[in-house]
C-alpha cells in the first residue's frame, strides 16, 4: 500500500508539473491568489495637552518640564529633536475630501527631505475594538489598500475621541539649498509632485498641480523623550498658527497594549489637569491656520 501510494503521489506530481509547463508554453496565465486585507505595523496613541505647560515664550515651565523628567527647563537646554514642515492642499480640500495628505518635511542634521503621503479613514468607535479595526481593514481592501502593496506602511492612531488607520507611503527627495531650509510654496508642491503615488492621482483626479495645490504655513516641531506615569512617550510641541500645539505620543506594537496605554494616559494626564479633551490631529489645523 505504502508503494502505491508513493508511486500514486510521484505520478500525480509529474501530472501537475507537465500541466504547468504545458499551460505557460501555451501562454495561458496561472490564476491569481487574491491579496488578503493589510496587517497594521503598529498602533500609535496621541493625545492633545493644554498649552499652560508652556511659557509665553513656547518653553516648558519648571512644573512641567519637572513632571515629564526634563532637566534644565529654562530654554529647554535638553536638546529636543526639531523638524520643520509643509502640508499641502488646495482650498476646496481635493486631498482632505478623499482621505489624503501629503506633507514634506525636514529634520535637523538631515540631508535630504522627508516627503509622505498618507490614506487615513476613521474607525466606526474609538475603542480600540477588534470589529472596529476589521471593518476598516475591509474597507481599506476595497479602496486597493491590501497585504499585496509593499509601498504602504498601515498604522492605527488612537487618539482622545477618534481613531483611524492610516497607510503612509514615505519617500524623499533632495534639499534645494544647502542648508536645506523648507522651499518656497510652489517648490513644495513641485517636489511632491514629482514622487506622487498612482493611488492618490487616481483617487484625486489628478496631480497636485493640477487640483491647484497650495503649501501651508511652515511649522516647527520640538520633540523630548519623557514617561508619563511608567508609559514611555515622546513631548512634542508644534509652534504653529501664532501659538502652540503640544502633544504626547507613544508606538506600540499590539492592539490591547494600545488600549491599555491610552487610558493609562489618559488618566495620569487628567490627574494634573494638563489633558484636552479633543483629539491630536493636526494637518487640518496647519492647513486652516487655526489651533
């Protein structure tokens, strides 16, 4: 029995090759495995902070920068990362409308610009739920966002009243000028133009030129490691729209850790009185000028 059904399984697999080999000399094309949803890479929590933890000078005061672990509050002298930054659309919203932003970006010490396009759409609750996340996964899949594209990094953002997940395709492009200060408007868009992903052409109609794309106001970001309550995080504070916008932000790597980090956050935050209550998205605010 043993040798028959080796000789069985040996004669069925000479079939299935001399039928393959046989089907490409032919030209006739093996059918196509359809991709699966995408995996989120990681999760991010963000969380919007009043601006009293800053001076009128945009610095930490003494309380907060002792209470986020920042030595030397007085000039923030703890050497925080800064990045400045572009966002563009046009006025009627041709990217916003259909889930897009685009942004070009430059982080001291670097040499070249970062430039990133993103697909974002809300979770249907802010829970952090398994379903809510499947469902948009489904809903991401429909719009050509699926485990087949490589050029997209999915993430879900978690913030105090919404969630989303978002596909972020990242490329740069070289500085035009030597200390690579942020271009001109029309560079802006000109640079981001040229690296533009098919699938936000194809969802928008168009180039960004062609939707009559305009640059935002430039703005600047400071960035400190702290740990907030044994959650470590990143400080950033965004001057932006003649004030400030502050933040907290921490990656992880689960769903449940997410969730977990969030309240935790949430908490230790509303405990000092520091927390708003409203999410810490920021793109259409830049755009808009407001805070």
């Amino acid at each position: 029995m043993n040798k028959i059904g080796k000789r069985t399984f040996r004669g069925s697999a000479g079939f299935v090759a001399a039928f393959a080999a046989g089907a490409l000399t032919l030209g006739i094309a093996p059918v196509a495995t359809a991709a699966g949803v995408a995996e989120p890479e990681g999760y991010q929590v963000k969380l919007r902070l009043d601006d009293s933890v800053l001076d009128g000078s945009g610095n930490l005061t003494a309380e907060a920068a002792g209470y986020f672990g920042i030595p030397e509050a007085a000039g923030n002298a703890d050497a925080p990362e800064t990045e400045q930054s572009v966002y563009v659309d046009s006025k009627d919203s041709a990217l916003g409308s259909k889930g897009w932003t685009a942004r070009l970006r430059h982080k001291a010490g670097d040499d070249e610009y970062d430039l990133t396009f993103k697909y974002r759409q809300d979770l249907s609750d802010n829970t952090l739920s398994q379903d809510s996340i499947d469902e948009a996964l489904a809903k991401a899949k429909d719009a050509d966002f699926d485990s087949s594209d490589d050029n997209y990094e999915p993430q879900v953002n978690a913030s105090y009243a919404t969630s989303t997940l978002d596909f972020s395709n990242k490329k740069s492009a070289e500085c035009v000028s030597d200390d690579c200060a942020i271009p001109s408007g029309e560079k802006a868009v000109e640079l981001l133009d040229e690296k533009l992903p098919g699938k936000l052409e194809k969802q928008t109609g168009g180039t960004l030129e062609d939707a009559g794309a305009t640059a935002s106001q430039v703005v600047t970001q400071r960035t400190w490691p702290v740990t907030v309550d044994g959650t470590e995080a990143e400080l950033e504070v965004t001057a932006m729209s003649g004030g400030y916008f502050v933040e907290i932000t921490t990656e992880l790597a689960g769903r449940g850790d997410a969730a977990d980090a969030r309240a935790d956050l949430i908490e230790a935050l509303d405990d000092e009185a520091i927390l708003r209550h409203s999410d810490a998205f920021k793109t259409q605010l830049v755009l808009d000028g407001t805070l």
